[in-house]
C-alpha cells in the first residue's frame, strides 16, 4: 500500500496537470462567451434600462444626464403623467383597452380553434378554395384592407366604438392564428378524437373535450400574441376612435406629446413604463406554455 | 350482445383506391373473430368501417339486426382499442374510463360502480389516480381494454393492440385478452370480439375462429386447426406457420397411379394424398410444412434429394435450409433426430409426409388436395 500509494499519487497530479490546462482554457473561452454575450445583451437592453432610469428623472435630467442611474430620483412622472392633461387619468385609458383586449383575444382563441379544427380535420365542399383564400389573407398586407374595410364600418356605423377592433377577431380575422392552430393540429395524432367517437362523442364534444386540451400550448401562444399585438395596436384605435374618453393607452401616450407644448418627457416616459408592464407581465406568467406551443408541434401521448 | 355480419362490403378511397373488395364474413354471438394478414391486406380497413371511422362505400354492415352503415361511431354499440392506446392524455385513468358513460348522462353511481368493477377486472385500482403519460405500455393497454370494457358494447374491436408491447408482456396480454373473454362468457355476457392483427402466433392462439385477408379479399375463414391442416389456397398455406411452407412450381401427372415432377426429380403419389385429390393434373403448386419433410436414408422411396445450404441449430429443434432442383426448401427436424455430423454442402433425401402434402392449382392457387 505504502509502496503503490506515491506511484498513484504521481499518475493523478500528472493527469491534474493536463486537466488543469484543459480547465483553464475552457474557462478563459467561456469568459470571453459571457462578455461579448453581456455587452451585446446590455446593448439591446440599454434603450429599455434607459427608459426606466428616465421615467424617474425630472424633465430637466433626461437631456442633462446620458446615464440612466436618475441623480435625484421622483416620482413626479408618474403622479402627473398618470393625472394627464385630460379630464381623465390613465386608469380610464388602460381600462379602455381592457375592454378591446379582452374580447378580442377570448373571440380569437373561441374563432380561430374553431375555424383550424375544420380545416384540420373535416372534409367539406370548397375546402380547397377556402383554405386558399385564408392562405392569401396571411399573405395580403394590413394596409390593404383598412380604407374598404373602414368604408364598411363606417357604413354599419360603428366609427368611434371599440367593435371595429374586436368583431373581425370573433370570425377568425387573423389569419395567422387560424394557420398556426392548423400546422400543430395536423401535428396531433388523430387517434384521441376517434377514440372519443367511438365513446359516443360528436364532433363538438370531441372539439371541447379532447382537442382544445390537446391545443392548449397553442392556444395559449395565439392569446398571447394577440394580447401583445393589441396592446401594442396603435392604427387601429387612431383610425377608430375619436373620442378621447374611448383612447386606449396606445393613443393615450401620443395624446401627450400632441397636447402639450412643451413636452414633458418624463411623464411620457413613466407612462409608456406602465404601457408595457402588462404585457412583459402577462409573458413572464405564460412563458412557460408560450414556449412549448411555439417550439413543439405534436403532444406527447 | 350480438353477432355481426359484412355482406358484399367494399370501399373505394376517394382517390380511386379500391381497398376492399365486396367481403362477406359473418361473426357469431360471443365468437372472438381474427382478422389477419400481410399489412396493407385491408384488415384494419374493415375494421374501422365496423367501427364507423371510415365510411362504406358499398354493402352492408349489420350489428345485430341492425344495418349500422350510416350510424355515428357512438351509436353502434361498439367499443374499440386502439393500438398506441389512444388514451386522452389530459384526463386522469378513471375520467379516461368514464367518458363514455359520462357522455351518455349516466347516473353518477352508476357510473362509479361500473369504474370499480372494471378497474378490480383488469387489476389497474391503484392507477386510478394516474395521468396516462404516467402508465407503462402494459397499463396502458390495460386501461384502454378498461375503457372500452366499461361500455359493455355488443361487439368489442381490437386494432393491433399488443404490437406496442415487448414479446414478453405481449404474451401475458394475450392470455389477459383470452382469459377476459372467456371469462365474460362464463359470466352469460358474452362478448362479440373483432380482433385485428397482422402476428400470426396471436391469430392462432386468440381466435375462435380466423379471417386471412390479402388485398382486400378474404382467402379464408376457419378455426385455427382447419387453417393449419388444410388451407383453402396457396396464401393461406404460406401465411399461416412457423416456418412457412415450402411451396414449388411442380407438373402433375395423373398416370401410372399419379406423379408429381419437380425439376427432374419425380415422386409418385401415396394413397394418402391420391385419395384427397381433386386436381386434373397439369401445373401445380406443391406444398409442405418443413415439419412435415422428414428426413429419410438416401435412396429411400419417394424421396427428393437436395443438398444442404445452412444448419441453424434452435436447440429443441433444427431448421435445415435445402436446395432442390433450385427451389429453397426448409425442412424442420426435433433435435434428437439430428445427425449432428451433418454440414452445409452434404446431399439429403426428404420425404414429403403424404397425409400432409398439398396440392395447389398453379392457375388459381386454390387447393386441389382438400378430397370431394
């Protein structure tokens, strides 16, 4: 034991010698790695820190001061921006655009499910053409169609109401959803839906109870995208709505700089902050089914 | 529980397709029905259109006394177990068990007395609780047997149900399988079972009775004994058997008391098989099962003689690989028999056992040694 005990020990700080080397330069390259990673990272983020570092500057600051680290930190942004120069405060604008959300993206998931489910799985007359034409409006640009389409609502009369923003929503407007449900039910093994006709299901049943939970991911993914889409939608209410009292935060925030003469920075600033919590909050909650519905096409059994 | 009945059925994909090619095959109350053959032969087809999951495009399918072609899958009183399970992957084992019943509004405790008794049937109690991605392929299968099960349905349908499973709990499914079905007919409700496969062992051992399809045609329906010994064509007798019959290109000549030329060898025909014989002589299929081409002493009388190509000892048996005439023989032998100094390249004579040889009509495959 004595004897083999150096022999062995002479082996290992051998290899430990090799080892090391090879130990150092992996961590020499994986320092580079995070480096040139966190600069470029810190890069693409700096306009986002630097937004929320301003919304607490005064107005003075923000051209004075490069940084992002506000000297003397207020919340004089928020208090003002929030009351607004209108008789309403922010809580009228983002309540507004609850009520074009919510419809909008529980019209959508109801439309869109529906309208993929009987393309993915039923055979019908002019299915073809149908499926062509859904294709084409993918492909169609948005700005095509919002002179007829505003003539058309101007026509029904809905100008300056929130129904020209949801209702195409809840007859499967958005193409893309409608396409993207298709391609992950084509991916979903049909065996499921006939084990259920054969339990005695019809084809709504079997819609309701076997192939929306077996969508879900996706479904989830087209509410989130659509949430995000509509919060963010800037056209659409500008082309819409008139009204002040029926702004989204969208137009709110352009109501600021319109309004004022001397634009007070800091309190749009602080407002476009709130503008987009909802939406980094509502991601960070669902990214978890966000990302299995985008990176996995098929349900495990 | 009732019987079942294909008359004249076809289907006709809309692709011009013809799969299935006007069957008729009448099932019986209670009887466990194998539909077997090649993939591609249609079985599964025909299964799916007793199911409903596929429309028929010409005949009838009858359930009972009652014509089901345009029925929903649902209203045919049927239950079916699908072959990768098809479990509802969302639902825990007993929602997946009670779907059927809870689609149907049955009363609660109904429905909860029938998910015990199911569950205590197949033994899956303590997986109740288990979502299906939590099963083994085995509980798995267990659970969709359960499923359909539950319904108490007129006619079960198996569409390969155990060809996810490994060979050896393949094995113990089966006698679960034939064990249930018994056991329901023991019990006076008797079930009325469909059973889809393409592995022969499981054709055999299962069914009551066998349905060999082959391009959408049926070659024959028979007890499993009937299908062995005395096959109605040249398919049957191909398909049917481990290892599968040597079958070669033979004239018949019925002079002399009958020969049989195969290359340039020639055998005459033994009472045994003279006595069977319909055929009027002329071109001929001739069959045997290896284990019935017994190896007899050179020079023997109404033998043929090839020559070894490979040996492949098994153990408990030996499967002697021989070439005749340029025909591939096999010949099977218990491995007491076997002369253990035999080598590839070695010349043998085999006897083809007459009582078991088969003759079929080159022209029509059909079998020609079956007597009057």
């Amino acid at each position: 034991m004595s004897v083999t005990t150096p022999e062995v020990t002479t082996a290992t700080s051998g290899l430990t010698a090799h080892q090391l080397r090879e130990q150092r330069r992996a961590k020499i390259s994986a320092t580079i790695r995070y480096v040139i990673l966190a600069a470029v990272g810190l890069l693409m983020l700096y306009p986002l820190i630097w937004l929320i570092g301003a919304s607490f500057k005064t107005n003075s600051e923000i051209f004075a001061n490069p940084g992002f680290i506000p000297s003397e930190p207020t919340l004089d942004g928020y208090i003002k921006g929030w009351q607004t120069s209108t008789p309403y405060t922010f809580a009228r604008f983002f309540w507004n655009t609850f009520l074009i959300i919510f419809p909008k993206v529980l019209f959508t998931a109801i439309s869109a499910t529906m309208v993929a489910y009987g393309f993915a799985r039923f055979e019908f007359p002019g299915k073809k053409i149908l499926f062509a034409t859904l294709i084409a409006i993918l492909l169609l640009p948005n700005v095509v169609t919002r002179i007829p389409q505003y003539l058309l609502f101007r026509d029904i009369g809905w100008l300056d109401s929130f129904l020209p923003l949801w209702v195409p929503s809840a007859f499967a407007g958005d193409a893309f959803f409608v396409f993207m449900l298709i391609q992950f039910l084509r991916a979903v093994p049909r065996d499921m839906e006939e084990a259920a006709r054969v339990d005695g299901a019809n084809s709504f049943q079997t819609l309701i109870f076997i192939v929306v939970p077996l969508l879900k991911p996706a479904i989830i993914s087209v509410c989130l995208f659509q949430f995000m889409w509509t919060m963010n939608d800037f056209l659409g209410p500008l082309i819409y709505i008139s009204s002040v009292e029926k702004y989204p935060v969208s137009l709110a925030l352009k109501l600021s700089i319109d309004t004022t003469e001397a634009f007070e920075w800091n309190r749009i600033l602080a407002m476009s902050v709130l503008a987009i919590t909802p939406a980094l909050a509502v991601f960070f909650i669902a990214q978890k089914h966000f990302i299995e519905g985008i990176s996995s096409g098929g349900v495990k059994g | 529980m009732a019987g079942l009945q294909l008359n004249n059925v076809d289907k006709t994909y809309p692709n011009g397709f013809k799969a299935v090619h006007g069957i008729d095959l009448e099932i019986e109350d209670g009887e466990f029905m194998v539909l077997v053959g090649p993939s591609g032969c249609a079985k599964s087809t025909t299964l799916r259109m007793i199911a409903g999951l596929e429309t028929i495009s010409g005949g009838e399918v009858r359930i009972g006394d009652t014509v089901v072609n345009d029925l929903a899958p649902g209203k045919r009183g049927i239950a079916m177990v699908f072959q990768n399970y098809a479990l509802y992957p969302h639902m825990k084992v007993t929602k997946n068990l009670d779907f059927g019943l809870r689609l149907k509004r049955r009363p609660k405790d109904e429905i909860a007395r029938a998910t015990t008794e199911v569950s205590h049937t197949l033994e899956i109690e303590e997986l109740l609780d288990r979502l299906p991605k939590e099963l083994s392929g085995g509980q798995a299968q267990r659970v969709a047997v359960g499923r359909a099960l539950i319904k108490s349905p007129e006619v079960f349908l198996f569409d390969e149900p155990l060809s996810n499973l490994d060979a050896k709990l393949r094995a113990s499914m089966r006698v679960r399988i034939t064990d249930l079905h018994k056991r329901l007919k023991e019990e006076g409700r008797p079930a009325t079972v469909v059973y889809v496969t393409h592995d022969q062992v499981e054709a055999m051992t299962m069914g009551d009775r066998i349905c060999v399809m082959k391009d959408g045609h049926i070659m024959q329906v028979a007890d499993p004994v009937t299908l062995y010994e005395r096959p109605a064509n040249a398919f049957v007798g191909g398909f049917i058997g481990m290892p599968e019959m040597n079958l070669a290109d033979a004239t018949l000549s019925l002079d002399d008391g009958g020969r049989i030329r195969l290359g340039d060898q020639v055998i005459d025909i033994e009472p045994d098989l003279a006595s069977r014989l319909t055929h009027k002589g002329g071109a001929i299929t001739f069959g045997i099962r290896p284990q019935h081409f017994e190896l007899v002493a050179p020079g023997a009388a109404n033998a043929l003689t090839g020559i070894v190509r490979i040996v492949e000892f098994l153990g408990h048996e030996v499967n002697l690989h021989i070439e005749i005439e340029g025909n591939a023989f096999i010949s099977v032998i218990p491995s007491e028999q076997f002369d253990r100094s035999m080598r590839a390249g070695d010349t043998v004579a085999l006897h083809p056992r007459a009582r078991n040889t088969q003759i079929f009509d080159r022209d029509t495959g059909q079998n020609a040694s079956l007597g009057g």
